[in-house]
C-alpha cells in the first residue's frame, strides 16, 4: 500500500517530503541536544554548580540524588555523613581530589539551613486532642 502511494506521488512531492523530513529530523536533534546541555542534572535533580557531575558518578551509585537534596549541612557535617558511610554503610576511601570536590559542593549548594523544621503550630491553631482527659 505504501508503495504504491509512493509511485504515485511525483518526483517534486516525494523530494519536499524528504526535505521537510530532514529538516524536521534535524531540528528535533538540536533542540533535544540544546535542552539536554541546558539541563543535564534534571534527571537527577542536583544543584547544576561546579562539581556536580563528581558528586551524582559518586554517590549515587548506592543511594538516590534526593537523599542528597532532602538534607544539607556545613562541609563539617558532609564531612561526618562522608565517614558516616566509609564506616558503616561499605563506601571506600575516595582521593582527596574527589572527596574535596564533593564537600566543596554540598557545602556550597545545600548548606546549613536555620531549622530543618517548620515552626510548631500556634495552640489555638491545633486540632482538638480525642484522648485528652476531660475536665468537668
């Protein structure tokens, strides 16, 4: 069916085709390119900062990019998650270079935050307690 559709269309028609075809097929590489370049770590959802590639090759080869991105922390406390995990979880000894890297981003991109935490709700603002004794 198809080939006789295309026996049937002339020479001019079938080469616009192939042209708007390359053409078409070009555009969508570059722009797929383009945004790829634009936004590499959007698979991962880390900070696109300096350092950010050695951080995702690293660590998430055991755990998750948002395991990384739900906390933060001084370089001390990376420093601490770091030999946290060489000493009970099986990370080995990373070179100075790699583990500076990593600690130098962390610290940079997802530092110490005030409160981990919202603030506690006002009283008034709280449900009322069903298990709470009742006062006559």
């Amino acid at each position: 069916m198809i080939q006789l559709t295309i026996q049937k269309l002339s020479t001019k028609t079938l080469l616009s085709f192939i042209v708007a075809l390359a053409i078409s097929l070009v555009l969508f590489l570059t722009s797929s390119a383009s945004l790829q370049a634009q936004d590499s770590n959007r698979v991962s959802g880390l900070e696109k900062a300096e350092g950010w590639q050695v951080v995702e090759a690293n660590c998430t080869e055991c755990h998750s990019a948002q395991l990384i991105t739900q906390n933060s922390g001084s370089r001390v406390v990376w420093e601490s998650r770091i030999r946290w995990m060489q000493d009970t979880q099986g990370l080995g000894e990373l070179a100075a270079e790699v583990e500076e890297s990593i600690l130098d981003y962390l610290a940079a991109n997802y530092p110490q935050k005030e409160s981990g935490r919202r603030p506690a709700l006002l009283v008034e603002l709280m449900p009322v307690n069903p298990y709470a004794p009742k006062i006559d």
